[in-house]
C-alpha cells in the first residue's frame, strides 16, 4: 500500500512538472485564456488543479505544422521521371 501510494505521488509530480515546463516553453501567444506569467502562477501554487487546467486549455490548440506548406503552383518531381 505504501508502494502505491509513493508511485502514485511520483507519477502527479512527474505530471505537474511536464505541465509546468509546457507552460514555460509554450510562446506567449500561444497561451489560452490566461497570459503566460498567470498560467505559470497558476500552476505553481495548485499544483494538480492548475496542471490539469493548463493541459485542459493546452489540448484545444491546433498543432503547429512541423513542416511549411509548399505554395501554390509549385511542382515537386517525381524520383524516377529524369526528364521532369
């Protein structure tokens, strides 16, 4: 019982630091409903409440692209056509 109960406590501060650092290194327009400097308070101070609200606001971000769109008109040439 003992056991779980400290795996457990690792495992919500494993959490509350991956949503802390999250919150560091997201750009500051990227930040939902709070700025950055409120997010970062409000995750220090609640701890697991703050976590779960900032991974609740982070989640309803779209994805940033890896990759830039290629613009319009621009074709790409296939590997086997030599003459393209």
């Amino acid at each position: 019982m003992l056991l779980s109960g400290a795996l457990f406590a690792l495992f919500m501060t494993g959490f509350w630091l991956y949503c802390l650092t999250d919150a560091i290194l997201t750009p500051a327009p990227e930040c939902r409903g709070l700025p950055k400097p409120a997010w970062i308070v409000l995750i220090t101070v609640t701890f697991i409440g703050g976590a779960i609200a900032w991974l609740i606001a982070r989640s309803r971000c779209a994805a940033p692209r890896r990759f830039p769109r290629r613009p319009p008109g621009i074709r790409i040439a296939p590997a086997t056509t030599p003459g393209f």
